[in-house]
C-alpha cells in the first residue's frame, strides 16, 4: 500500500519566506567578523530590520529572532548579551 504524503506536513507560503528570511540574516550574521555582531537582542532586532531594508513587517522580525534562539544560533548569557554558535 502506497502512503499519501499529508498536506499538514508542506510548509505554507509564510512559513517558507520565514524560512527563507531566516537563511539570509543568519548568513549576514555569519559574514560578521565576532566582535562586530549585535550585542543585544534589542540591536539584533535593529541589525534585522536594516537588512531587511524595513521592509520586513516586525512579526516576520520576531519570527527570524525565535528561530535563530529555536535552533541554537543564538542564546541569551549575561547582562542580556547575547551568544552566537556559529
């Protein structure tokens, strides 16, 4: 018997340009030398708004930020600072 692949699992067109939104801040981030990334959360929301030439409604901004904390690209230390592992 040959399964049918269920709709629920295609992502929608949103979650795709999230996804692909996602993509292009973190390889930003990624071409930012350690010392010069945001220090911040509230200056990597800023960070993304710029590159996203605000254009990016700040839902899609936040959505970016909660994928970049989901999959561990960044996380939270002290006095707010924020970590990258990548």
């Amino acid at each position: 018997m040959v399964s049918q692949k269920s709709t629920d699992m295609m992502p929608t067109k949103e979650q795709k340009e999230i996804s692909d939104k996602y993509e292009k801040v973190l390889n930003n981030l990624k071409g930012i030398a350690k010392s010069k990334r945001p220090k911040t959360e509230a200056k990597l929301k800023a960070h993304i708004q710029a590159y996203g030439k605000d254009k990016w409604p700040d839902n899609d901004i936040q959505n970016i930020l909660d994928e970049l904390y989901r999959k561990g690209n960044i996380s939270k230390g002290g006095n707010n600072r924020l970590s990258y592992a990548f």
